[in-house]
C-alpha cells in the first residue's frame, strides 16, 4: 500500500525541478569533450564564481586543477568571491584557496583589474560565470577589463560561454553616457543586452570597446538557442548572487533593480520575492495596481500584495504594493516597468514622487545604473515615461543589428 501512494505522488506530482533533462551543453562541457586543447600547454588563470560548473555540478576549478593537460596556477575573484563566500557589494580579499592552495586574486575590491603582478607566469585567461543578461551586473565589467589587461600583457583570452537566462532577443534600454561609466555600466551596451558572454566579448572586442584588443577564443555551447530561457536549459540554477536565488528571478532583476538603487520601496529584497515587487507603508496597493493594469503593459499584470519584510527596505513594517507577474515574457518589456511604477505612484501620491523623496545621495548610483542622467532630470519634470522612451529605446535597434554580427547561436 505505501509503494502504491508513493508511486501515485510521483504521478501526480513529477519532480520535474529536480529530474529535467539537460537539452544543453555549456562552455566547460565542451571544453572537456574536447580535452582541454586549447589551455594544453599553458599556464592558466580561472575567473570563476560557485556558478562555474559543469552539467553534473561540478566547479570548473576541481575540473581545471585535476586535469591532467591542465596547468591551473592561480584564481581571480568577482564580486562574491570564487567560492560564493564574499557578501553582495563587499570587497573581496586576495587569500589562498583552501581546496586547491591555488592562491586566489580579488578583482572587486580595491583593484578591480589584474595587475602585471597578478599576471605574471600567465598564459591564458580563462572566465567562466554564469551572468544574468543585465548590463549591471558587475560580472560582464570583471570580463570586459580582464580582457584589457589580459590583451595589454600578450595574454590570451578564453570564454567558457553559458546562456543568457533572459534569452537571446530582448535588447532594451539606452546606451551609457561618457559621465557615468562605471562598474556597473562599464561599457556602452543597453541595459538588456541579449547576448551571451561568449558573444557579448566578441562585440566588445571588435567594435573598439575595449582599449586593446584581446586574443579571444569563445568555448562555444552546444544546441542552446536564442528563445530559450534558462528554465528551458534543464540546468541547475546556481545563485549568481544572494538575491538571484532562481532563474526567475533573473528575469525581474531589470524589472525594479534601477529603482531599487534609490531605497525608495521596497522591491522584494528582503522578502521572498526578490526584484518581483514594488512596496511601502503608504502606497494604496488595489490603486497602485488599477492605475498600472489599465496602462494595459503587454504581457504583464499587477496583483495586489501585502507583506512585512524580514530585513532591507521597509523592514519589519507593514507595506502594500503591487506584485509583477510576467504572463507573456516574449512581450514583456522589462525595464520600462518600474518606470511605469514610478509614473502612476506620482499620479496617486504627488507628495510622495520619488525624485522628491528618495535620497539625493543615491541619485548618482542610479544615473550610473541608468546609463545617463538624462533619465533622472527628464522624468522629474513630469514623472512620465514617455518623456524618457525615446532615450530609453532609441539606440536599441542599431544595437540589435550591430550584435548579430556576434551571434554564435540561432
């Protein structure tokens, strides 16, 4: 009898979170297929994060340091640290990995590129990271300077190349401004970029990104394509931070990350959705949520919510808002949601419009995120996207033709 109520769990309950099949292979996995050719006979250095593993989970620093054509000799640390161990925004330390007694170099904190002492006894740079498709996120700023330094010491370059979890086709936001570059808008790409990292350091490299260019190889994948989301990788999803804790929550990070440099609401950071919220104690969550749902946002729908965050933004307080849900993400413009928040929160609330109540401090950050201060003093005017959308898309599509010179996937 117990085997049969097993046997009917499982049949009507699959555990296809734990049990999908991998459709795709990753950069590593390849490498591996193809013995490690590339790094044979070189002197290697990994920049790596807990996200680097192959299809059976396993860190690409134990598969680099055991094989046995390999010569791994030392280890560079992003944001977060080669094995997860370093807090969101914290500066990383140069130590000694304790597994491999590789020593480990920090590149997020007082350096953010690789010295000529770092690189020394260096052949080839090898990156393997699993990003999140944003330009934001510091990952692609770590790739993108390496590949200076690696280019300006004669070393070589290689990309171990993942999905793109949001997929390979959404391309949304503006360019970056000479005045606002910065780690987290390193290089004058769209906030939404719709490239891998494989293909995403190709552009870099041969359109005049970077200020030497790069003896680049990319590691390709094998039967990923450009619609996929990550979910339809059938690969584990590794956090690629504390607060990306699932694929999805990729998706919503250009969803309220922008705004959510202003700790102005709270986004969910703190709470158990993650970037997928807008809150605060004296929001109207059935207003909110009417205003936003009558724009008629394609693919999108705002539901009411009701929360008291555990820590961050709001904590511990009683806050309503309104909940994101993506009902047609092929549709869904992201980034321009909270825009949209920002706008109808100014119609409900004029007292409470945000660039007259968020700190003054954080509106440097925020221009940095944006890619522009233009952003920032636009909306103010009139708290409206439209006075910003044509900024916010206007280069997307020669950007969108310039890229697919890069695409190494359909």
């Amino acid at each position: 009898m117990k085997n049969i109520i097993i046997t009917l769990l499982v049949l009507c309950f699959p555990l296809t979170g734990f049990a999908q099949k991998i459709t795709i292979s990753t950069g590593i996995e390849v490498l591996k297929e193809q013995n490690f050719k590339v790094l044979e006979g070189k002197r290697v250095g990994l920049i790596t994060n807990p996200t680097g593993v192959d299809n059976k989970m396993k860190s690409t620093i134990d598969i680099l340091h055991e094989a046995p054509n390999v010569n791994l000799v030392a280890l560079f640390a992003p944001e977060h640290g080669v094995r997860g161990d370093a807090h969101a925004g914290d500066d990383v330390e140069n130590m000694v990995d304790p597994k491999t007694n590789l020593p480990v170099y920090s590149l997020h904190g007082k350096t953010k590129v690789p010295t000529d002492e770092m690189l020394k006894g260096i052949d080839v740079l090898v990156y393997d990271i699993q990003d999140i498709g944003c330009r934001s996120f510091t990952y692609i700023s770590t790739m993108g300077l390496a590949m200076e330094k690696a280019a300006e010491k004669g070393v070589e370059f290689v990309v171990l190349d993942r999905p793109n979890p949001l997929g390979g086709l959404k391309v949304e936001g503006g360019l970056v401004d000479d005045g606002v570059v910065s780690f987290v808008s390193q290089f004058k790409i769209p906030y939404v970029y719709g490239l891998t990292c494989g293909e995403l350091a190709a552009l870099l490299n041969e359109e005049g990104l970077l200020k030497h260019k790069a003896k680049l190889h990319v590691v390709k994948m094998k039967k990923w394509k450009r619609k996929m989301r990550y979910e339809d990788t059938g690969l584990q999803w590794i956090p690629s931070s504390p607060h990306i804790p699932q694929p999805i929550s990729a998706a919503f990070y250009p969803v309220s990350g922008i705004l959510g440099e202003l700790g102005y609401l709270s986004i969910g950071v703190g709470y158990t959705i993650p970037f997928q919220m807008f809150a605060a104690e004296w929001l109207n969550a059935e207003a909110l949520a009417g205003n936003l749902n009558r724009l008629n946002l394609p693919g999108i729908y705002f539901r009411p919510i009701y929360l008291k965050p555990f820590y961050s933004v709001g904590q511990g307080k009683h806050l309503q808002g309104v909940q994101v849900h993506l009902m047609d993400y092929e549709k869904a413009r992201l980034s321009e949601i909270q825009f949209y928040v920002m706008q109808e929160i100014a119609v409900l609330h004029p007292d409470k419009a945000v660039f007259g109540n968020a700190d003054e401090k954080r509106y440097r950050m925020f221009d940095q995120v944006t890619g522009s201060s233009f952003v920032r003093t636009e909306f103010a005017k009139n708290n409206r996207f439209d006075d910003i959308k044509e900024f916010w898309y206007g280069k997307t599509d020669d950007f969108r033709k310039t890229s697919k010179k890069y695409y190494l996937y359909k």
